[in-house]
C-alpha cells in the first residue's frame, strides 16, 4: 500500500481532485469522536486518493467507507494508525470491487428501490401504499441506502454492527433490502401519524438516527428469515405477494426522485411538502394513468 500510495504521489494528482476527495472526507462522519483524532483525516484521504489513482476515479462515498473500514482496523487503538490505514485500505479495494458499479449505476440504484417497494408491499401494504400516494417509495432506499449505509446517519458503531451483517451474509448485499424494509417498518409510526409530505419525508431522513439497531437488526433478521425460508418461485411464499401491478409506476416514479434526490433531499427542511411535489405528482399522475389502461 505504502508503495501505491508514494506513485500516486509522485503522479501529482490534479488540484481539483484532491480538493474534492478532502472536502468527502470532511463530512464524513460528522460529530464521530472518532474522526477527530490526530492525522484520522489524513489516512482517510490517502486512501481514498490511493484507490481513485488506481481506478482512475473517485466514487463518492469511498471516504465514508475508508473511515468506517480505519475504524475497524484500529481496533480502539491498539493497532497503530499507520497499519490500520494499510489494511483499511486493501479492505476498501476488495469491497469495491464488488460493489463500486452498484453505487455508481443508476440502473442498479432503480432495481433496488424497487425491489424494496416490493418487500415494502408484502409486508406492509399500507405503509407502502402511503408512500407510493406521496411520490417518496423510491427515495428513502436511494438516499439512505447510498454506499452501504455509510451516508445515512447511522453512528459510525452502528453501520459497523450492519455491516458485520451484510458481509457475513452468503448473499452478500441481499441484506442491504431488508435493512431497509426493517427500518421503514420500525418507522411505520410516525409515518402513518403525520401524514403530511414534508414531515414524512424529514422522519425518513431522521430514522437512521433515531431508530433502536438492535431493534432493526432483529427486524432485518427476521424479514431475512422469511425470504430464505421459501426457494426462488414458491408457490406459497410468506407473507403473500401483492400482484405486480405498480411495477412500470414505480419505475417512472425512481426516474423523477433520481433526477430531483439531490435538490429536494438538501432542501426538505426547509421548503417541506413544497419541494416534493414533483414525486407526488408524478406518482398521482402514473398511477391514473396505470388504473385507466387495467382491464
């Protein structure tokens, strides 16, 4: 690593890279004690530059990933930043090979928010359907879910428990869906009590902070438990599919929130149900338009 990290150096990296790789991992895990210990910023930036030379680009949420990954490595202090920042690093290159073309994919985003408005569906129907009714089915799983998590306001502590999760799971990032699932349920409350746009869509960005992991967890394990517990078509899966109907409303819908997730998820504090009209018109407007062509 040390090697690689010197030729990157050498290479001189353009200005503006640098810049935009630091200013990531400045807000990388905002308000975490630990992200303020001496010379922490440096090896999460040296990583992350080492790995965008290398790839020859720089994929937003590898600072997070990098800082979560140094976290575990130093093992609360007993292994020397130094080491840490090295198997942080090698940590980082093999997990981004797995995943970088998922969180870089708008197509693979859109496959996973409508997988988690399917389970959303079987589970909860009328959670789902509330969502669906305000234009947000898509965007809770395209904000939160960004780079596994790292990003969602989760403490850093307890990504690193979800994470223990997903990469022990023989399915790897199957269980990043019911994260999801598990934590939209366990939101179910306070989105059903407040119904109005703008509140429910500051609890969905508020829930990573808010929410009990161990209750999530427990939640995610046993939605998991009754996904495995039926083989690939079952004729009787539980709980019982919904028909597919919304299939091609959700997809228009994901196409409007992955144009607008930036603006309207930066500024949902403060302009509420104003800024979200768009998805809820846009969901109305396909919505009426799937009923009138149903048979």
């Amino acid at each position: 690593y040390r090697e690689l990290h010197s030729r990157m150096l050498a290479s001189s990296p353009e200005a503006s890279l640098r810049a935009e790789v630091e200013a990531d991992a400045r807000v990388a895990w905002r308000g975490e004690a630990f992200m303020v210990r001496p010379n922490l910023m440096d090896a999460v930036v040296a990583i992350a530059m080492t790995h965008t030379w290398r790839c020859s680009q720089f994929v937003r949420g590898s600072c997070e990933m990098a800082a979560l990954l140094v976290f575990v490595m130093t093992c609360d202090g007993l292994v020397e930043l130094a080491d840490a920042e090295a198997d942080a690093y090698w940590y980082l290159s093999q997990l981004m090979a797995e995943v970088q073309d998922t969180i870089m994919d708008d197509i693979s985003a859109s496959k996973q928010a409508h997988r988690v408005h399917e389970l959303l569906r079987a589970y909860d129907p009328p959670l789902a359907d509330l969502l669906a009714e305000h234009g947000l089915s898509a965007l809770p799983t395209l904000r939160l879910a960004t780079a596994l998590f790292t990003r969602a306001g989760f403490s850093l502590a307890d990504c690193v428990r979800m994470w223990d999760t997903i990469l022990a799971d023989p399915r790897r990032f199957d269980a990043c869906d019911y994260f999801m699932v598990a934590l939209l349920l366990l939101t179910r409350g306070d989105l059903l009590e407040n119904q109005n746009m703008g509140t429910m869509a500051e609890k969905l960005l508020a829930a990573p902070q808010v929410v009990d992991l161990n209750k999530l967890l427990r939640a995610a394990y046993a939605v998991c438990a009754f996904e495995r517990r039926c083989l690939e078509d079952c004729a009787t899966p539980w709980p019982p599919r919904p028909m597919q109907s919304n299939a091609e409303a959700l997809e228009e819908v994901v196409g409007v929130a992955q144009q607008h997730l930036t603006f309207l998820w930066g500024r949902v504090s403060t302009v509420g149900a104003q800024a979200w009209e768009v998805g809820r018109a846009a969901a109305k407007e396909t919505a009426e338009k799937v009923a009138a062509e149903a048979p």
